[in-house]
C-alpha cells in the first residue's frame, strides 16, 4: 500500500476531479470552502491596506510554481507574524525529498498555458496525511503579495503553500504567532522535540555544553532537521523570537587574547 493510498481529502475537495471539471469547462477553480474574502484573511483585526485578490499571472506575465527547484534562500516573510511557518518553508526547501511530500506531482502542478488556477498540498494532521486543494487567488497590495513570498516574483510556490496552510488553519490570522515544532511534524509526519538552553542548565554548564555538541553533531550527521529561536536581543542582526534553520554544527574552542 502507497505511502498517501488513505489520503484524506479536506474539507472533501478531490483535487483531480476539480481539476478536470475546469479544464474540461475551461474555467480557473474559484474554491467556495476558502473564498477571496476579509474573513479568510483575519477574525479579530482589519486588513492592512486595501487587499486585492490576484492571480499568478496577473501579478507577472510568466508565473512559475518552481523556479530551479525550491530553496531556503526563496522564502520571505510578509506582513504577517508566522515566522515559524517561515522557517519550516525554509527548511522544507533544503530537503527534496520533504518538499516532494508536501506538493504531490509538483511538475504537474507546474504553470502552463492554459493552467485552472487550482493546487493541491498535503499536511500531515492527527496521525493522517490531508490533501488540501486550493485557487491560485492570493492577497496583493498594490500588486505586491503581503504574505509570505519568494525573493524571485515569477515563483509562487511558498505563498500557495501557506494559502493551503492558512485553509487548514481556518484564515492566515490563525498562522500568527504559532510553534516552529508543530509546523515541522505537520510538514513531514516526523517527531519532534524542543529543547531550550536556559532552563536545561546549558548555558553555564560545561559538560552539558559537551553534551549538548555531541547530540547536536549526531543529529545533523542523520540528516534530522533543527531550527533555533533566542528570546533576548543581541549584537548579530538576530531578530527577537526569530526561527533559523541550522544548517552546520560546529564546535569552537576559546583562544586567549
């Protein structure tokens, strides 16, 4: 049995039969469970500007779901505070084989001529793998996407990838001010553990510092994926409650000066 064979399909949307409903019509999917609304956007605060709803390709004349495939340095965030989501995008992007997980049949999905405007993810939730189907309509300002964008303005994979979130969730609002840990196992289906420096004694403690270097090393050598927030404001252009994705680790020794 395949590994998505029990897929569940939210809300009900069966993304292949929607699909050939608009090709056949030859009409762009305009999904009625998570409409272009105020209401999809926010319950409890207003909008930050005048929002309009756009398509890809009315935002750039050429629009791609991939351009050269999918990389951390692609995802940016908007005017929205779930930079834990950011962070699992990123880290997401830096593994294949994950990404290929999230968005089923990617190439497919692929913008072409003729293209319906509909996609579909996939988010492990409460021990299932859920498919969730969208439209292509996305949150503009000015012609400028407001959420979570990629740095090249033709790739929209991250801000239809956090649509899709933002539908499961209920609105983007619900994205707001989440945990790195549960966006990474609703990425991946994985298990994951949270560790904070301060309270476990590894800030003045050298063996635990020790310790700490040898479980780190051994993770990254199994390919696990880890990501760090801090708490207070330093000097290195950390963002206060900011998710990083590590991506080496590496032990170093004091020098006397």
């Amino acid at each position: 049995m395949g590994l998505f064979s029990t897929t569940k399909k939210f809300r009900g949307q069966n993304y292949s039969r929607l699909k050939k409903e608009c090709l056949n019509r030859g009409e762009k999917f305009s999904d009625p469970k998570f409409p272009p609304h105020d209401s999809t956007l926010f319950f409890s605060k207003q909008p930050p500007g005048v929002i309009t709803w756009k398509r890809p390709h009315e935002i750039v004349d050429k629009p791609q779901l991939f351009i050269e495939g999918a990389s951390a340095k692609d995802v940016t965030q908007g005017q929205l505070g779930n930079c834990w989501f950011v962070a699992a995008c990123a880290t997401l992007a830096g593994v294949k084989e994950l990404w290929h997980k999230v968005i089923p049949d990617y190439k497919d999905q692929e913008y072409g001529e003729l293209h319906p405007g509909i996609f579909c993810f996939r988010f492990w939730r409460f021990g299932e793998w859920v498919e969730v189907v969208i439209d292509d309509l996305l949150p503009t300002i000015e012609g400028k996407l407001i959420f979570t964008h990629s740095k090249e303005r033709g790739e929209f994979w991250c801000a239809l990838l956090e649509k899709a979130y933002a539908k499961l969730y209920g609105s983007y609002e619900a994205l707001e001010g989440g945990n790195l840990s549960d966006a990474l196992v609703d990425l991946t289906s994985g298990v994951s553990a949270h560790l904070d420096l301060t309270t476990g004694g590894y800030v003045d403690d050298f063996e635990k510092k020790k310790q700490l270097f040898k479980m780190m090393a051994k993770e990254m050598s199994e390919h696990s994926l880890m990501c760090c927030a801090i708490t207070i404001r330093q000097r290195l252009h950390i963002a206060l409650g900011h998710s990083y994705l590590l991506k080496s680790c590496q032990y170093v020794l004091p020098t006397d000066t």
